[in-house]
C-alpha cells in the first residue's frame, strides 16, 4: 500500500463532521428469481443537491444478511458523507453470489450485476456509467465482488475485497458451497470455472481498479497472497494490503476505510 494512501486516509479521519446521511431498507424485486430481495441503500447528506453520485455496491459475509455493514460496522454513513457516495447493501443470502449451476433459484450474478445496478440507477441520482460504480465486500462477499467485478468490467470500474475468499476450491465442504456449485468430486468444473483466482485470463491490464485487503492471521490469508502473486505473474495493476488481523468484524471495520478511500480516489480520477 502507498504511503500517500494511508497518509490521506489518517488526515481524514482526523476532521470532525456533522453526519447526516439517509439508511433506508427498500425491498427490490428480481425477476430473475420471482422474489423481492431487501438491500440497504445509504445517500449522502447532501443528495438532494441534483448532482449525480457514484457507488459502492457493498456485499455480506456468509450467515450474515443485508443488513451486516449497518449494524456491524458503526460509521458507514459518515464514510458516505465523506466521499459523497451512495452505498448498496444487497441480500445475497448464502449465495456466494453465483448463478448456480445446480438451483436455478439461485440467481445472485445476474441480480447483484444486473437486475440491482438498474434498479439503483433507476431509482437514484446516480453516475450511471462504471467510471462511478465500484463494488467490494468481506468473506463471501469479498469472493463476490471480485468474482462479479472480473465478469462484469463494463458494468464495474473499480473492485475491492476484504478477507475473501477468492479460491473456493480450497474449502470444498465448507459454506454449503456444494449447494450452489454440487460436489467437487462430482462436478470438478463448475468449481474451476467459478473461483476467482482462475478468473484473471478475463482482465485486461489497468481496465479494471483492484484492491485486495486480508489479515496476516485469517484463515483465507494464504489463498488471498496467491492471488496477488498470479496478479502480479499476469502483470495486472492492483493494490495488494496486510496488516494483523483476523477474520472479524474488528479488521473489517478499518478495512472498509481504506475500501472507500480507494475507490473515491478512482471516482475522482474519472471526473477529470
């Protein structure tokens, strides 16, 4: 990580606010699978000024639900304030936001990168172009976003992920991700073909803005350094950061500060 980046993220933190950014809860129907999904959406103080806004779609970890970065990670309307930043907080059940292979109830990639980015931009004052869209999340949801930043470069401009979990094949029984993808003894292929670590043939070099964040003492720690390296082997720009911590919401709740700092600075640069 650069020393300007945790300069500016220290300076920052250190000025005192008056927050007033708008959480609502709205419910957003996908017909992909017939159901209304709830989603967090977090607005900026200063929304109602007519301009238009970047975002962050923000996902959850395993057992945890649309509601997690509220709730977990006290501050999320501060760092909307901040940057002037609307954030989305979808649903993704114990998705692991795939289109599953197996239960075609499970629609989550098209939802999240589909269905929800044209309800959002729809429904909100939005940028509504990838140079002001970023997604990012932590655990599960660190592999989604990644997963569906890499599949959908026009759709993303800028991805991060937090302790994710970005090679699945090493955690075969874990996380009822044979419910999504069958078993990897029996359906080898749809886990190759669906772990992010093999998705990087897909990237062309500086298309796409990436920042990789992971604990020296989490239990995805090794697999999150193989993906810098081959990210690095393949010569793909990226930011790669970590420090100690574990798997917890006490390392997420700093590491969604250098999430939106980063992404804010790639925001900015596109407005030039």
């Amino acid at each position: 990580m650069k020393k300007t980046l945790l300069t500016t993220l220290l300076f920052l933190t250190t000025i005192v606010f008056c927050y007033a950014a708008k959480v609502d809860t709205v419910q957003v129907y996908s017909p992909s699978m017939n159901k209304n999904i709830k989603t967090v959406i977090i607005t900026p103080d200063n929304y109602a000024d007519g301009k238009e806004y970047p975002v962050i779609y923000l996902l959850h970890g395993f057992g945890d639900d649309y509601s997690g970065w509220v709730k977990k990670a006290k501050g999320m309307d501060k760092l909307s304030d901040l940057y002037n930043i609307i954030f989305v907080c979808p649903d993704g059940a114990k998705s692991w936001y795939f289109d599953s292979p197996m239960d075609k109830s499970i629609r989550y990639e098209t939802f999240v990168s589909g269905e929800l980015v044209k309800w959002v931009d729809e429904s909100y004052k939005t940028i509504r172009d990838r140079s002001g869209r970023g997604i990012t999340g932590l655990s599960m949801g660190g592999h989604g976003a990644l997963y569906l930043a890499f599949r959908h470069q026009d759709v993303y401009g800028v991805a991060g992920s937090m302790s994710g979990g970005v090679d699945i094949r090493s955690f075969p029984k874990n996380w009822d991700l044979e419910k999504c993808l069958g078993k990897y003894s029996e359906y080898p292929d749809n886990w190759e073909n669906n772990t992010v670590i093999n998705l990087l043939h897909l990237l062309t070099p500086n298309r796409l803005a990436i920042f990789i964040d992971c604990g020296s003492e989490d239990f995805f720690y090794k697999v999150n350094v193989n993906l810098h390296e081959k990210l690095l082997e393949r010569n793909i720009p990226h930011d790669f950061m970590t420090r100690p911590g574990m798997h917890n919401w006490t390392y997420w709740t700093v590491s969604i500060q250098y999430q939106a700092l980063f992404m804010n600075r790639y925001f900015t640069s596109q407005q030039r």
